[in-house]
C-alpha cells in the first residue's frame, strides 16, 4: 500500500497533519508514502486530478490502484485504522 500526500504552504490544515502522517509513518515503517506540493508538482497534481481543497490524500494498493481519497484534516486514529485495515492491499 501506498498513500500520495498533497499539500501546500499556504494550507493551515497542511501544517497540522504534516506532524500527524511523520507519526504514522515512524510507527508504521514499511508504509510508503511519497508527499507532492500542491504549487510545485503540476504533473502529478493533474495525474491524480487534486483540486484545492487540501490536503488531500490518495491511497493506492499494491498494484497502483486508487482504493481511497481523502481530503481535510483526519484523525490519527482514523488514518491508522484505514492503513491497518488496508496494509494487505
């Protein structure tokens, strides 16, 4: 499982899940995730159709598949309880 993070500088619900996903990621190692700004990487922006609502947070299995979007602050809790249910994908 994968999980592409968007985001901007300018995004104040950036800046508070920002220390949320590097939790999440030191607990949960072998979780990929790769982080792409919203101003900067066009490419991959119109790739996963982003808008500006962010963050916003695309979850892909194994095989590159989109199984989830998310967008807005989210709960720690909820997040590891998705990456948890999913980490198989």
């Amino acid at each position: 499982m994968k999980v592409i993070k968007f985001g901007a500088v300018w995004c104040s619900g950036c800046l508070v899940m920002k220390p949320r996903w590097a939790e999440i990621e030191s607990e949960n190692t072998w979780l990929q995730t790769e982080m792409h700004d919203f101003d900067e990487d066009k490419e991959a922006v119109e790739k996963y159709g982003i808008t500006d609502t962010l963050p916003a947070f695309v979850f892909l299995d194994k095989d590159g598949n989109e199984f989830l979007r998310m967008t807005g602050e989210v709960d720690k809790d909820k997040l590891v309880a998705i990456i948890n249910e999913n980490k198989e994908r």
